[in-house]
C-alpha cells in the first residue's frame, strides 16, 4: 500500500524511489496480444492514480508489452508524456523466447531514445529458459533471472541495438551483477573470432560497450564480487534496488543500506554512487 511503502522510506531514510512492478514480470508470457496491451495500459494508469499521485516520492516505471513493439512505444510515450513515468519495462522472458536485439523491438529502443528516457530488462519467470528438469524452485532460482538477463543483453549486442541507438540508457536487474564481466569475456572471444556470423558486427568491443556509460546492472549488498566488477566494468554503472516489499519481513530489509555502505571491501565512495549517483543519471531523477 501506499502507507506501507511511504512509512518504509521514512524509517530507511530513502529520499526517492522509483517502482516496478510483481505479477507484471509475467507480461511476456501472455499469448493474447491485445490482452498484454490492455495490461500494460491498465497497470500504467492504475500506477498513476495510486502511488504517483500520492507523493512526489515514489517516481513509476512503465510496463511494456513486447508483443506489440510499435503499440509498446506507443504506451511508452503515453506513459512519460501523460502519467510522468521515468523509464519502460520489458520482459526478459517471453513465450515464445524472443531476443531483445531483434530489429522488431526498434521502435521501443527509437522512442525511449527520443524521449531520453532510460528502459529496464527485468526477468521473473523461468519458462523458456531450459530449467523445466530442475525438481525444485532452489535450483531455478539462482539460475533464472541471470539466464535470462545473459540472453537478452547478448542478444541486444550481437544485432546492434546499441550503434543504432548510441543514448539509449538500459538495465539489467534483479540478477546480481557476477555474471557481467564474465559475459564481457564471453561475447568479447565471438566478436574477436566469429564476428562474422553476427547478424550486426559490432564496431566496438562488447566489454567497450558494455562499459560505455549506457548500460547498467543491478547489483546484491552481500556480493563478494561487487568490487572487481566495480574495477572490471564500472562504478558508475551499478544500481541496487531495495526490492521493498517483495518476499521478505519488513526487518529483513532494515539494514540493507548499511550493510552496503559499511562493507570494507568497497570504497567508500561506492556505496553513494550505487545508491544516488548512479540510479539519477540512469532515470534523469531531479532531488
């Protein structure tokens, strides 16, 4: 609810936040077309009229549907023009499995480039993704959304979504940030030896790019690696998202700051980029 969430920012000292949502994770598996698009329509007004409008506090981020790449810029445009919202949302799971780099989904990286505002990839289901022999949720679980997130940033780079669309500002979320250096190294040796078969070979390298300043990754407080990605891809280039209310006890989410800004490992000036720095320049957030 509106209350809860104000009174966890007050209590954790959070400035701003910007919302995603839950259930809408699932919008890529949708069949019916014109029902995902009556979703995403829905759920964007519903956003609006409950959070938005409650408090300049909470900042919204627009649900896309990838079934229809022309009506998704579409609702992508009424999102930010009408309804205020900083950034879009696509799935990174569809049914069928689609790769986000493929020319059809241009008119949705166009649009968010002219309005200069900055889309997410956020995964959540685990259909599609080769983990139905897995008995139990505990091993899908570590594996599904860095799975998905791997395919859909490899899939953007190797059609060259990012030449065609130099200013375009996505994330890469709720996966840790681990698997990015070593999926740098992975699609750097295709494009050193196979560039050939890319359906776009790329100019730059994909390390290049994905160190280049437009691409972003969420990152976990209690991750051992943080600090050579850090080093390896970028500090300006992490977010961490409190995940508020999902899954958890409310005291479960308490310390997380601190425990983030007080790791040793990390240097101190971090902790601000993660947590101010970074998520302002990724969504244009004016304090």
């Amino acid at each position: 609810s509106v209350d809860l969430c104000l009174r966890f920012l007050h209590a954790t000292e959070i400035q701003l936040t910007v919302l995603y949502p839950n259930e809408g994770l699932n919008i890529g598996l949708q069949r019916d077309r014109d029902w995902a698009l009556a979703l995403a329509r829905a759920y964007n007004q519903w956003l609006h009229h409950e959070f938005l409008r409650a408090s300049p506090r909470f900042q919204g981020v627009a649900l896309l549907a990838p079934q229809d790449p022309v009506a998704a810029a579409s609702e992508l445009e009424r999102a930010v023009k009408d309804l205020g919202m900083v950034a879009g949302m696509l799935p990174g799971v569809m049914s069928p499995m689609r790769g986000l780099g493929l020319p059809d989904f241009d008119p949705i990286y166009r649009t968010a480039e002219r309005l200069d505002v900055a889309l997410a990839v956020h995964s959540g289901p685990a259909a599609e993704l080769g983990l139905d022999h897995m008995q139990s949720f505990a091993g899908v679980y570590p594996l599904s959304h860095p799975f998905a997130q791997m395919q859909q940033l490899t899939s953007m780079i190797i059609y060259g979504v990012f030449e065609r669309f130099p200013a375009l500002r996505v994330a890469y979320l709720e996966s840790g940030c681990g698997w990015v250096p070593y999926l740098a190294d992975r699609v750097d040796e295709s494009w050193e030896h196979r560039r050939g078969r890319w359906p776009h070979p790329a100019k730059q390298s994909p390390s290049e790019i994905m160190r280049g300043g437009n691409l972003f990754y969420a990152c976990e407080r209690e991750e051992k690696t943080l600090p050579a990605v850090g080093e390896l891809i970028g500090a300006d280039q992490l977010l961490w998202a409190s995940d508020f209310p999902h899954e958890r006890p409310w005291d479960e989410f308490a310390g997380d700051i601190d425990t983030l800004l007080n790791r040793e490992d990390l240097p101190k000036s971090l902790g601000r980029k993660i947590l101010s720095d970074n998520p302002r320049r990724f969504y244009k957030l004016e304090l």
